[in-house]
C-alpha cells in the first residue's frame, strides 16, 4: 500500500508539469495600413450578408447565438490607432468580436465598425488549436512614400519637379525637407515599437498565453494604399505609358517586408499584401498599375513561400457602386439647382427653395428605385474608397488573408 501511495502521490506533483508541456504557443498576428485596415463598415450592414445564399454561412459564423456579433473564444486583440497626429494614439483591447474597426475620437472605445480583423480572427479561431492574439495598428491617410516608409528605404526625396513647384509657390525648400524628413517613417515607428510593446507582456492582453510555451509571430497582413494611389507628385506620369509610375512603391513594399521583419526578429513571418480594390475589377489603367506595383514582391524570389498577394477587388461591391453613382447624380443635381443657367433646370432662377426641394425629389425617385434604396441601407455604410463601408466586402477580405496566411503556415 506504501508503494501505491507514493506512485498516487508522484502522479499528483507531475500533473502542474504535464499541463505546462501541453500548453499550446500563442500565435500572433500582425495587422496594419491605413483607414480600409481600420475598417469603415459599420455593424448595422451585417443583415445583407445573409441576403445572399452565398455568404448567408459567413454571416452565421460573424454572428454569436442571440443574434448579436460573435466573440471569438480563443482570440484576443490590442488595437492601436487615432487620428492625425500621433500623440492622440490610444489602444483598445479585448476578445476579438465587432467594434475594432474604425474609432471615433477616442480611439480605446469601440466604434461600432468592422475592418478586416474581424473574419480574419474569427478564421484563425476556427483553424487554430491554440490562442491567438491579433496586434492591430491603422491609422487613416497614411502613404508608403511617407509616414509607413520603412528605414532601408532611405530618407525621402523630392524630385527636381517638386522642388520646382515649391519654389513657384514661394516655400522655403530647407524647411520642407526638415518637414518631410520628421515625418518620414513615423508611423512605421509606432507600429514597430507597439508590436514590441505588446509582446513585452503578452498576457497583459491575452488571459490565456503561458509564458513556458512562449509565442511565435505567425503572420503579417499589410492592407493600404489609398494615399499612394492618388499622390501625383511622388509618382509622376510615365511620358511613355501616359500612365503614372508606381515602381517605387515595389521597391518600398519589399524594403518593409524586409524591415519589420528584422524589427521584430521574425526572418521567415508569412506576410500578406492585401492588394487595394477600390473600383473593382474593371477599375481604371492608373488603378491597375497600382495593384501590380502592389503585388510585385510577391514575385520576387526571396520572398517565395512566404509573401503571399491577395486581390481584394473581386470582393468590391459591384451593385452598391452602381447606386452609389446615381447618389453623385443626385448630389450634382442638388447643386445645379441652386445655378441659374439655361443648361439647369433652374435656368430662370425662378425656383424657391421648396419648388428645389420637390424637384429633386421627384429626380431621385425616378433615378433610384425603392428596391435600390433599401439595398443601400442594408449594405452601404460609407464612401466608395472605403468599399462602401459594406460588412460583407470587409468579411470576405477578411477571410482571404486568413487563408492566405494559413497557407503559408501550412494549415489550410
């Protein structure tokens, strides 16, 4: 009996170990860019998912029992983010559930919005043994070139015809070089230091991390790319294509991807570039030069196996863009209301403010069906260059730099 007592007494002590060793490492995922990575789309446009069969399951799955947004059960996130200067920064952390899209003025309170982050946790939650922690940081208006220029890409310099230009207008050219130098990789900055932050104490965040099995940086999603998109000085005009020059955003992407991997001493972390698709898939030859800058480290074989590029535009929605166009009708015709011109309908400028207000009622109601209208409503919650601010654009992107990011790892 004394034998037994002791073997019962030693399997007793082993179990505290036997737990520990079957702990699982937390995997952390690393989401940034700028305001489509914040994410625009409000969660009062989740109901038009379900309106069509093919994504009425993701909405079940974005959805907890009593209807209302799910919350993951193994996935935590800290989100920084705030608007225009750095020093309104603030973090929100949590369970991963809606809300962690774009902020308000207080950018540690949730904002009733959804990004990307979203079904890219609830993905993760469903395909991951163990817990994860997503470290989000985004801020809005934010360009490559600029404030997210990684530090092998050098600093940053005007070309000959910007330095013109500003001399035209009478700029001190020191002072806009001491200017765009400060500003140079600030955002970078904030992003690198927050992820070092973060994961200086894991469990401030994440309840569930075990300090004894660690955690492993399983992934990088980079979704931006406006700002660069329309920045017509720092990328001019290719006088042989007629179309604008995007190489040097390329260069920049891979100059990152090298950059924040060595910053957070992660050599081989999958990286996902979530291609820009605002205008969809026929969107204009300027556009689509974009996307291919993009996409091209992707491509580069040093990257092979572990940059992945993901088009978001077939995920733009194609039939709120079209009502959206019919709105900028309206819009337009609000304006010329107000125009007494022979080529408006107010030619005579007889037309009070009710007679304005009828008329463009009656426009509107021809223009825009009442089925139109209410799609909107259900599906629409912002501008186009944030996809509408529509929960279903943003699920799908989601999800695609879940699977992306899982293939790399091997687990889908």
């Amino acid at each position: 009996m004394k034998t037994l007592f002791h073997l019962f007494v030693s399997l007793i002590l082993l179990l505290p170990l036997t737990a520990s060793a079957q702990s699982k490492k937390l995997k952390v995922f690393i989401l940034a860019g700028q305001s489509n990575m914040e994410g625009h789309a409000r969660v009062e446009t989740f109901d038009y998912i379900g309106d069509d069969p093919a994504t009425a399951p993701l909405l079940k799955q974005m959805r907890g029992p009593d209807g209302t947004p799910a919350v993951a059960d193994h996935v935590w996130i800290s989100y920084l983010t705030g608007h225009y200067e750095g020093k309104a920064n603030g973090e929100g952390t949590g369970k991963l559930t809606a809300g962690y899209g774009a902020r308000g003025s207080n950018p540690t309170q949730d904002g009733g919005k959804i990004g990307p982050e979203f079904m890219f946790g609830l993905t993760m939650d469903s395909e991951l043994n163990e817990p994860v922690l997503l470290i989000k940081t985004a801020w809005g208006g934010r360009s490559l070139s600029t404030q997210f220029r990684p530090p092998s890409a050098g600093p940053y310099e005007f070309s000959d015809a910007q330095i013109e230009q500003m001399k035209k207008q009478g700029k001190d050219i020191a002072a806009e070089n001491a200017a765009k130098a400060e500003e140079s990789g600030r955002f970078y900055k904030y992003m690198v230091d927050h992820v070092k932050s973060v994961l200086a104490d894991p469990k401030r965040v994440c309840p569930d991390y075990d300090p004894a099995a660690g955690y492993e940086i399983a992934g990088f999603v980079w979704f931006q790319g406006f700002n660069d998109l329309v920045d017509s000085n720092t990328y001019p005009i290719n006088p042989d294509t007629k179309i604008r020059d995007y190489s040097k955003y390329s260069e920049w992407m891979a100059d990152f991807i090298r950059d924040v991997r060595k910053d957070l001493d992660a050599p081989k972390m999958p990286f996902v570039i979530g291609v820009l698709g605002v205008g969809g898939v026929e969107a204009n030859e300027s556009t689509v030069a974009f996307r291919e800058a993009m996409a091209a480290p992707a491509a580069m074989p040093e990257f092979k196996g572990n940059v992945m590029a993901v088009e978001t535009a077939p995920f733009w929605p194609d039939e709120l863009d079209a009502i959206d166009k019919k709105r900028g009708q309206v819009k337009q015709m609000r304006h010329l209301l107000k125009v007494k011109n022979k080529n408006t309908p107010n030619k005579d400028g007889t037309m009070d403010k009710a007679a304005q207000e009828a008329y463009l009622k009656k426009y509107e109601a021809e223009l825009i069906s009442s089925e139109e209208a209410t799609m909107w409503k259900r599906g629409a919650s912002n501008a186009g260059y944030h996809y509408m601010g529509c929960a279903k654009t943003f699920a799908l992107m989601g999800k695609a730099f879940a699977e992306a990011n899982l293939k790399m790892l091997g687990v889908k």
